[in-house]
C-alpha cells in the first residue's frame, strides 16, 4: 500500500540531508513506498487571489506596487499586467522573479542547489554581434559583488529573449552539462540558434573560470544538450512562465506541465507583491 507522506515529516539530519539533495530523496524514497505531497502546487487562499485581483485592477497601472530594494526594481500595476492570461511575461517581472529565487535559497540553503541566476540583460550582452564577448559581463560575477565563485555553483541559469520567445540556458556544474530549455515543440526549435547558445556557455564559463580562479578548464567532454523532453507550451504566450518554471522546478528537480500555467501566473503574482518566492 502506498502511502503520502510530506518530505517536512521525514527527520533526516541536516548534514545527510544536504549530502543527499532533492534528487537523492526523490530517488529513494519511492523504493520505501512513499509519494511526494503535491506542495508546490498547493491553492491560493481567497484573500490572495482577491489581492492578486485587486491589483490587477486598472485603477492601479500607474501605482508603484512593489520595490525590491537590493535590485532596484519597481513594479506597477501596469508592468504586473503582463502575468494576466495569454500575456507575455516582461523584462522587469522576470528578473524580480529571479532575484526572489535566489533570496529562497539563500534563506533555506539545503533545500535547493548552490544557484547563480543570470538577468535577461547577461545573455544580450555577452553575444552581442556575431562573437563571444566575455569582457562585456566580465564584471557581472566579481566575488566582491556576488560573495561567492561561480564555479563553486551547482547550477548556472541564464535566460534568453529570442525576438518574442523566452528560453534558458543551463550550466549544470554538478553534472558537466551545458543545457538549453525551449517551451517550443521540438520541430519548432531553432536548432542553429541554440547550438550557438550552448556553445557560448561553454566558451563563457571558460573564460570565466580563467579570469576569476586563474584556472584553465577543459570543458570538451561536457554534454551539450537540448532538452527536449521537458514540458512544452501548448499556446503561443506561456514561454515566459515555462522558462521561469525550468529555472524554478531545475534547481529542486521538480516536475510541472502545462495544466499549471494559470496556475503558476497567480501564484508568481502573488510572489512579487510579498517579494518572496515559496
């Protein structure tokens, strides 16, 4: 008989429990008859939805909702609109998002892996024209500004604007994989493009690791992956929540699919306006 059971009942000492990380777990614990309780999809309360709603009000468009002190970032009413349905996700939501996803790490360290969150900005620069250019972003990761080496990070996210798509690329330093998430069905994708981008997170973390740790790297053997058997959009306008939940659901290996969509657009709202992730 199976039987569910939340992973905050199982007592594992802190150590074990970050040497066995959520993958380690997820492993594990289905041999022992257990099933993982569906907590990141736990329903918003009605006052959260009716706060969700009330701000999206369009007699707040002009009203600043919420200021992220550490990223500068303000968001009004009118910058929250684009997380309605069928709106695409701006600039500003995804990279507060992101500042909040490593504020939740930082906050529970041993529940998610060591993670550097690029912003939208990272990726435009750093491919520029037709080359490489790592001295455009080579002060993006000085440790005086970070605290931390990125190659000392288990995983690397950089997200990726391609005209009116949204996708991610992953440096997977735990595993020695350059990875690239498309929403786009496989047929859809474009192949060329996304060569390139895993390519230029191969030469980038070389470069990087040059720079910072004075190291030369052989990343030749690293896998370079599409990952094309990750969940995909079934709609022209959810590739901007699909990217955020790759880089959400990637750093504590957990599973969504398109049925979250409306789901994740409030729950993210919901996040902005307290300015923490769950």
């Amino acid at each position: 008989m199976m039987m569910m059971i939340s992973v905050a009942t199982i007592k594992i000492h802190k150590p074990t429990l970050l040497k066995l990380s959520m993958i380690g777990l997820r492993n594990i614990l289905p041999r022992m008859g257990v099933v993982f309780s569906r907590e990141p999809f736990l329903p918003l309360k009605e006052e959260e939805v009716a706060q969700v709603n009330s701000d999206f009000s369009e007699t707040n468009s002009m009203k600043i909702l919420v200021s992220h002190k550490k990223s500068f970032i303000q968001i009004t009413g009118n910058t929250l609109q684009c997380l309605m349905p069928t709106q695409w996700l701006n600039d500003k939501v995804v990279n507060l998002c992101l500042q909040l996803l490593k504020e939740r790490e930082t906050r529970d360290p041993q529940k998610f892996f060591k993670c550097h969150f690029f912003n939208t900005f990272f990726y435009v620069k750093l491919a520029r024209g037709s080359g490489n250019n790592y001295q455009a972003v080579r002060r993006w990761t000085a440790h005086s500004k970070l605290g931390y080496n990125l190659i000392d990070c288990d995983i690397i996210f950089v997200p990726i604007h391609i005209g009116i798509h949204w996708a991610v690329a992953v440096i997977n330093n735990r595993e020695h994989k350059f990875m690239y998430f498309d929403s786009l069905n496989e047929e859809m994708q474009c192949h060329d493009y996304g060569t390139n981008i895993l390519l230029f997170q191969a030469k980038y973390l070389v470069d990087e690791v040059k720079d910072k740790n004075e190291k030369d790297i052989d990343v030749s053997s690293w896998d370079k992956k599409f990952v094309n058997e990750s969940p995909k959009q079934q709609n022209t306008y959810d590739c901007g929540m699909y990217m955020l939940k790759y880089i959400d659901f990637y750093s504590r290996s957990l599973q969504f699919s398109q049925k979250h969509m409306s789901y994740f657009r409030l729950r993210t709202t919901k996040e902005i306006l307290r300015l923490q992730a769950d």
